[in-house]
C-alpha cells in the first residue's frame, strides 16, 4: 500500500447509520421537543458525526417527517395488533379500554411525541397529512368490530381519554374508561 493510500481517512461502512439517526431523533425530541432538537444535539445521541446528518437528510424538516412518520407507525402497529386479536365485539371493547389505559401513550416520551406532532400538524399540512394517515388507520382497525361512525367517535374518545390520563394529575378509574367505551359503542335502534 503507497503513503498515500495509508494517508487516505477511509469512510466506515455503517448502513444503519440513516436509522439510528431517525431513532436518536425521536428520542431528543421526546427529551426536549422539537424546539430543542438541533442536529448537533441527535448526531450525539445517534453517535454519528455532525456530516452525516446533511449527508443523510436535505434538511431538518426532512428528518422531522420521517421522525414522526416512523413513530406514528410504530403507534399505529401496536393499535392494529390490539384490535387484530379481538374476536367478539366485547374482546374489542376491552381492547379499547387497555388501550386508552395501559398500552397508547404511556410512556411519557410517546406523550411528548405525539403532542409535538400535533403542534406541527396545526400548522403544517404536510405534518396534517401524516395525522391525518395515522388516525385512518386506527379507525381502519377499530371498524373490523365497529361501524365506521362508531370507530370514528371511539378514536376521538381514545385520544381524548389518552391525553387525559397522561396529563391529568388525579388518577382515572378503570371503569370510567370501561363506561365510556361502553356507552359509546352500545348499539342503539
């Protein structure tokens, strides 16, 4: 091997490197929000250097996006597989019931995830198109066992009941949460 070839710093071949970017993203902005999460800050966590990230993204919109688009899926797959198990209308109903209560968004950084994307949705409608996807497909999931106006009304409580657990300071019964889906997914002639 020639000096100058040994002198040459050799690129290291990482292929998961875009990944633990996208990952380490989440993971500041479930630490300190979108405001706080600058490229330096998620090239540290994802221990890749400050290059990689123009290297991998045009721009931190860009990785925002695939960020949020890969945490909504992550979301989104857990809800599908709940639901998918239930075979009878009252397995769904309490599908629901642990979802709001023990399955979606119980981790305060979901919380902070979810919340951040929400604030981006309201003002950006390519954040509104990704929402938008996301709540199609919980309502997708939950109309296997409900008719699609019931499994919209029971998304909205599901999100509604979510983000008042996760943010209420005094604790929510059970069944609270077991009458609310009952009420809402009782068929009525």
């Amino acid at each position: 091997m020639d000096d100058d070839a040994a002198g040459r710093t050799r690129r290291r071949f990482d292929p998961d490197r875009r990944d633990r970017i996208i990952d380490a993203c989440l993971q500041v902005i479930g630490e300190v929000g979108v405001a706080g999460a600058s490229n330096r800050r998620i090239a540290a966590a994802a221990g890749v250097p400050l290059g990689s990230m123009t290297y991998h993204f045009t721009d931190t919109d860009e990785l925002l996006r695939e960020a949020f688009e890969r945490f909504a899926h992550q979301v989104s797959d857990r809800f599908e597989e709940s639901m998918a198990r239930a075979t009878t209308v009252d397995e769904a109903r309490r599908a629901v019931v642990d979802l709001i209560g023990t399955e979606v968004l119980v981790d305060p950084h979901e919380l902070v995830l979810t919340h951040e994307l929400y604030t981006l949705a309201a003002r950006d409608p390519g954040y509104r198109r990704l929402t938008h996807a996301w709540m199609a497909r919980s309502r997708h999931a939950l109309e296997r066992h409900f008719d699609p106006t019931t499994a919209r009304v029971l998304d909205a409580l599901i999100e509604g009941l979510t983000i008042h657990r996760a943010l209420d300071t005094e604790p929510h019964e059970p069944d609270e949460v077991r009458r609310a889906v009952d009420l809402v997914t009782r068929v009525t002639t």
